[in-house]
C-alpha cells in the first residue's frame, strides 16, 4: 500500500448539481489519478446527481456546498445583472468560509476547482486555507456573463489555470496567470466504432431507411438548437426521410426551453422529423448509429460530444465557433460553417448526406484524429505533472 504521508490529497471543487461536459471530465481525470502519487477527495453541493457514478464509488467525497432552489437562481440572476459585484461577493463568502474550514478538515494539499461558481468560491477558500489553487476553466464567457469578473478574480486569487481550449486561455490574455490548454479528452475505450445495438432504432422510432442527423448536448440557447431546426427544415424536401434525434435535457434553471424547442419543431412542421430523446445513458449506441453528427452552437468552449462523435467514426458538421476549430479539421474530419447560419448548417448536413462516400472518408479521418489528439489518459498525465509542478514533488 502506498505510503499515506507521501501521497498528495487533492480537493476537486465542483458546484454542478447536474451532470454536464464538465463533471463528465472531472471523472474521467479522477478515475484515472495515479493513486500511488495523488488521494482525490470531491468537494460538491449536497445532492448533486452525478455522484453515483461507479467510476466515483471509492472516491473520498464531502458535501460542501447546499444546492441553490431555483427560486434562489432566479432572483440572483436580476441580482447578477444589477449588481454583480455585489451578488458575487454575497453567494461566494459564506461557502468558501465553509469550504476553506473543509479543506483543512479533509487535509487537501491543493485545491483544483472545475465549474465556474467554483473557481470564485474554491479561489477564496484556498487563500483563506493558504493552498495552491488549480482552475480548471470550460467556460467561454461573454462580457455580460462575467468575464471581467472573472479576469478580476484571477489577479485576486493568482490561480494556476488550466484551459479547455485555446479560446477559453484567450479569456487570460494580458493578465500574468500561468495558463497550460489540456484539451478535454475522453474514455475511448468506450467511444469505439461498431454497430448499434438491434433494436435502438425501433425504440427511437427510425426506420432503416432513415437518415439519421444527432445531436448530443444541453438543451440551453447557446448550444444553438433553435438553428439547427431551421437547418433540417430546409432540408427535408431533399431528404424526407431524414431524422433528428435530439439527446440532452434541459437546466433545471430554464425548464421552459424545451417547450420552446418543441413549439419551434410544429411551427416548422418538423413532428414527425424530429426525435426527443431526453438525457440518455448510451450516448456511444446513439452516435453509432446516426448518418452525421451536428453540433450547432453559439459559442462553444470546446464540445466534448464532438469528439466523442469521431472517437465512433462519425462524420462531423459544426460551428465555427470558440474551441469547435480545435477540434475538427475544415474539409477532412468534418465541415465548419458560421455560428448562427442555419442556411450555410443546412448545406452543410445536405454536402455529408450528399456523398457517402466522403463523409465516411471523413468519419475516419475523425477517428484517427481522436485516437491521437484526445484521449482522456493524456488529460491525467498533463495535469499531474502540473501538480508535480506545483507541488515540488
Ligand atoms: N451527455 C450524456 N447524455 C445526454 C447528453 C449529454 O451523457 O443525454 C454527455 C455527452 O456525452 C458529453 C457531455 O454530456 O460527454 C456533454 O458535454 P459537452 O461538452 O458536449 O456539452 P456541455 O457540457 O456544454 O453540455
């Protein structure tokens, strides 16, 4: 057994009660942490829906935030928009108060904060502990959702940060943070090519001759669903028989989008084109299955489905936008159009369905470049090293 004394605990912060790209990273670097060298401990909101995880079954955890009701949400939302400084500093003192006390409980050596909320509260805490402090950032913020409160957050907390994406280390451009991009990688062991299981088709409702169009992600404006309707609208007079499977939920914060989505699909007289398959579990078969995957959002950090996309060999269309040009190569793994186009999306999804024979070329090229680039094992090597870094070790 390795010596306890020796062994760094490190204190993963992460304020999410549901489970989004973020946390889905989070446990993938956590189950990978060489545990001869580093103890994980989980700092999260009581009742948070992802802990059940088995990749998380021995993993040290502790409740160290109360989940915010969405009465709450709401009001600070106004709050946050008339007085963000002072709304930030009134929801980030309590719990880092608390966290700072459970960080010295639970003995953390550094502290490495992954949701946004977290780097406030997690940064404070870990100054008020006197540990090392590692930001985990996946977020792209406009200047309206808090970037210079976040700028202003880095000079105060002077945090090591770890960016998803060259766009989101350009959110730290002109301040002296250190700043290493690891991009997110994923399990491919389990995002293998091969066929669906018999029978996700009929439980979907799709017919062997359907095209199969997927999307994976949160059901929130920024992902850009709204534009992608509008795609598969000007398309199925070329393709009657094409499908939309939509997997993700929505917010608990913004329950009324997906109705929004729903009434936006009849006014377009997509009922019967488009599929709603609510959160799912096999997102791997899902993918497997569909003829392209499309993600066609706003303003994309980085898109963790996309790469799980290539990882099974699919071929990719995709907004130019944040970190998603990181990812896909224009022309050879997949197609990029302009953020907020649903005409050039529409092109795009017809060009794939258009020629098998070159979308399949780009499926492939897209599975390689996966293998290569964005494998979740080299996420883990790159962050202990930077704790070894950090730590002297
Ligand atoms: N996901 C899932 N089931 C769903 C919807 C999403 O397992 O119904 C997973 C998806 O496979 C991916 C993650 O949630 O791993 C979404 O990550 P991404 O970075 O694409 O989106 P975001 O975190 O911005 O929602």
């Amino acid at each position: 057994m390795p010596d306890d004394q020796k062994r760094k605990r490190i204190g993963y912060v992460d304020h999410a009660v549901d489970i989004g790209g973020g946390e889905n990273s989070l446990i993938e670097l956590i189950s990978r942490l060489d545990q001869s060298r580093f103890i994980p401990v989980l700092l999260h909101t009581a009742g948070a829906k992802w802990l059940d995880r088995p990749e998380l079954s021995d993993i040290e955890k502790v409740a160290a935030f109360q989940p915010m009701s969405l009465l709450e949400k709401k009001r600070d939302e106004v709050a946050a928009r008339r007085w963000p400084l002072i709304w930030n500093a009134l929801t980030t003192i309590q719990p880092a108060w608390l966290l700072h006390r459970a960080l010295r409980r639970a003995k953390i050596d550094l502290v490495h904060t992954n949701s946004l909320k977290a780097h406030f509260i997690g940064g404070l805490a870990a100054r008020l502990a006197h540990r090392p402090l590692v930001w985990h950032v996946r977020d792209l913020l406009g200047e309206d959702e808090g970037l210079s409160l976040l700028r202003r957050a880095t000079r105060m907390f002077t945090p090591r940060v770890i960016a998803i994406s060259e766009a989101v280390a350009g959110q730290f451009a002109g301040l002296s943070a250190k700043v290493t991009v690891i991009p997110n990688g994923i399990p491919l062991d389990k995002f293998t090519p091969g066929p669906a299981p018999r029978g996700l088709r009929a439980e979907l409702g799709l017919a062997e001759a359907d095209k199969v169009i997927a999307v994976v992600g949160r059901l929130t404006p920024w992902k850009g669903h709204m534009n992608l309707l509008e795609a598969v609208s000007d398309i199925t007079s070329s393709w009657p028989t094409v499908k939309l499977v939509v997997v993700g939920e929505v917010a608990f914060w913004e329950p009324e989008y997906e109705q929004q989505l729903k009434r936006r699909a009849t006014e377009l007289g997509l009922a019967e084109q488009v599929i709603w398959a609510g959160f799912r579990t096999d997102v791997p078969d899902i993918l497997r299955l569909c003829d392209v995957f499309v993600l066609p959002s706003v303003n994309e950090p980085f898109g963790r489905a996309i790469i799980e996309a290539m990882a099974v060999g699919r071929p990719v269309v995709a907004t130019a936008s944040g970190g998603v040009p990181e990812i896909v190569v224009d022309g050879e793994t997949g197609l990029l159009v302009p953020p907020e186009d649903p005409h050039a999306l529409a092109q795009a999804i017809d060009a794939m369905l258009s020629d098998p024979h070159k979308s399949k070329e780009m499926g492939r090229q897209g599975l390689v470049r996966a293998r290569e680039k964005f494998g979740a094992d080299r996420v883990a090597r790159q962050v202990q090293e930077l704790y070894e870094a950090m730590l002297g070790a």
